[in-house]
C-alpha cells in the first residue's frame, strides 16, 4: 500500500508514543483514549533522521478524531503502556485521569459561557482562537516539510522512468526504442515534472480543504461564529508565527458554516 505522504527534506516533530491515557477531547466533546506522545524537533532527510533534535513538550492524541492536545506527565495518575492493557474507556479513565470528568465539566463550561447569550464579545473571540490555534499545530509542521503525497509520488514516478530509460539506452543496458517511443518518453516526462511541480507547490491548499477546514467547521458549529468574529479571532493572530494565520481563508470558512446551518 502507498503511504499516504513522504516527507523529503525538512525540520519535523517526530513524536514517540509513550503509552495510553484517558482525557477530554476538545474536538470530540468527549471522553477518548489518547495516545501520550513526547515530541522531539528534528531534522530530516527522507525520513532519516540526521542530528539527535530538541525535547519540546508532551501531548495527547485523540484515537477518535486525531486532535493533538499539549499536556504534562503530572495531569495523569498514570499511562497505560499499550492498548491492550486496559479491556474498556472506563478501566483506562481509573487507570490513568480519574479526574477526567471534573475537566470535562470544566471545559464544557468555559464553551458554553463563551457561546451563551451573555458572553462578552471577546470571550467568544479568545475561544475562537484556541480553536484555530488547535488546528494550526498539524499544519505549522506541514509548512515547513517538502512532502510529496500519493499523487505527488506517481508524478514524481513518471519523471523518474523516463530518465532511467534514457540513460539506459544511452549506455546500451537495453536497446534503443523507436522515434515515436522517445517523443512519447520526452513528453511524458515533460507533463510528468509540470504536473509534480504544481502538487507539490499546491500541497497546503489541498491539505486545508481535505483535513482543516472540516475540523474548523465541525467544532465550530455550536459557536455559530459570526463572519465578523471569525475575522476578528484571525486578525489577532496575524504577524505570528502560526502558519493558520497565514494560509485560512475567513470567506471560504464564513461559507461552508452558513452550507452547515
């Protein structure tokens, strides 16, 4: 099976599952299974690592969903080394948070007091904020990476053939072809660059509309944001180092909310 990404040349995160917790998952509204990860920042060249990198932080990975969440050892009674080692949510939740739902409740709260008739306009904001900054964590990595996809690699597969059949005729590894078969190679080649080329130079926007965009509208929806607030909670985020600041489109998500509603 082709994966679905190959990573060229680039400084990445690398994570190392450490184990299993339970805890709430902000994206999902519930209880999940997680996967405790520690994060390092590396340098990489086709997914080799070159250089020992930087301990950054610890985070949680929602099994549900894939929503990343930043956390600390001490938040946890303990971490369950494997999936197997706990038969049910509820034995992993004893295990592991059994105050888990005392956050839960606390979340719950905050969100409900930052889309209630009574919150202050820029409570709402802060909370939209957080959202968009939760979805940016996977793509302020993605930026930064030469990634080539599925569709990406076949282009690149139809660059390299035709350069391996050239230099193999031209050594005589095998025989020569026919005019028609090299004006066929030439400008499979040709179309084969042109269209690597724009994959990869398209990579980000392909990936907003398949993976981001539908996690901002699924978590935002019980917000029912405003266009204005959205623009407001993006605006406050320009000049930063986060990539979502960057590369959202405020119109494109105002308009597949309202396709929701």
């Amino acid at each position: 099976m082709m994966p679905s990404s190959v990573i060229v040349i680039t400084r990445m995160i690398r994570r190392r599952r450490i184990g299993f917790v339970a805890d709430f998952c902000l994206d999902c509204g519930l209880v999940r299974p997680m996967r405790y990860c520690r994060r390092r920042n590396m340098n990489h060249l086709w997914s080799i690592p070159t250089g020992l990198g930087v301990n950054l932080d610890d985070s949680v990975i929602c099994e549900d969903c894939g929503n990343e969440m930043e956390t600390q050892r001490q938040n946890y009674a303990g971490v369950a080394r494997s999936a197997a080692s706990y038969s049910s949510i509820e034995s992993l939740i004893e295990e592991t948070h059994p105050d888990v739902f005392e956050r839960r409740d606390r979340e719950i709260a905050a969100a409900a007091r930052a889309r209630g008739a009574g919150a202050s306009p820029q409570a709402r904001i802060d909370c939209i904020v957080q959202i968009l900054l939760r979805a940016s964590r996977e793509l302020d990595q993605r930026v930064t990476q030469v990634r080539l996809d599925q569709w990406s690699a076949l282009a690149l597969l139809g660059v390299v053939v035709p350069i391996a059949i050239g230099i193999a005729r031209a050594n005589r590894w095998i025989p020569r072809g026919t005019a028609a078969t090299d004006d066929v190679l030439f400008y499979g080649g040709f179309a084969g660059f042109a269209l690597l080329a724009l994959l990869v130079a398209t990579d980000v926007p392909r990936y907003m509309t398949r993976e981001v965009y539908p996690r901002l509208v699924r978590v935002l929806l019980p917000l029912n944001p405003t266009s204005d607030e959205i623009a407001r909670a993006v605006a406050s985020l320009r000049g930063s180092s986060h990539a979502i600041a960057r590369k959202i489109s405020v119109a494109k998500l105002c308009r597949l909310l309202e396709l929701r509603n």
